[in-house]
C-alpha cells in the first residue's frame, strides 16, 4: 500500500468511528470499554495504532498521538472561537 493510500485509509478509520473516540476523549479520559457493539470498530483503531491495547482488564486506550492531536484542535477551535467573541465586544 502507498503512503498516500495508507494516510487515506487512516483518517477514513478515524473518522468511520469518531464517536467512539469523541466520547472515550471527552467523557473517558482517553479510554474505551470493549464491548461486543465496538469490537470492529476497536479492532481498526488498533491497526492503524490510533489506539493500543496494554491488557485485556484494562481495555483500550487511544494513542498520545491522537490524543495530542485531538487537544492541538480544541485549543484551536477554542482559540478562533474566543477571538470571534473578542472581536464582536470592541464592535459594540
């Protein structure tokens, strides 16, 4: 497979299942309960090393990579978003 089809098929694996890492990031500190709804979905994470898998008691988490990833953006969305509201205050 070519860089350019691996990255492809990378973010489509992230996206594909963004709610499971929306809500292990937001409500679960990074981590994600295995359960048979989520198992494929777990599976790809874990192949593309989006999320490892330490032992089976302790689930799965997702990698610092994404994490990392996932805080650059909120802080940037953050950022737009309080300079969006500054912006309007010196307007009034």
């Amino acid at each position: 497979m070519s860089k350019d089809a691996s990255s492809k098929a990378l973010f489509q694996a992230a996206l594909r299942n963004y709610e499971l890492i929306d809500d292990a990031y937001f409500n679960a500190g990074g981590k994600i309960s295995l359960t048979e709804e989520n198992t494929s979905a777990v599976s790809t994470l874990i192949k593309f090393r989006l999320a490892w898998q330490f032992d089976e008691m302790d689930g799965v988490q997702l990698s610092s990579s994404l994490l990392k990833l996932l805080e650059k953006t909120g802080n940037a969305s953050r950022r737009i978003r309080g300079s969006d509201e500054i912006a309007s205050l010196w307007r009034l």
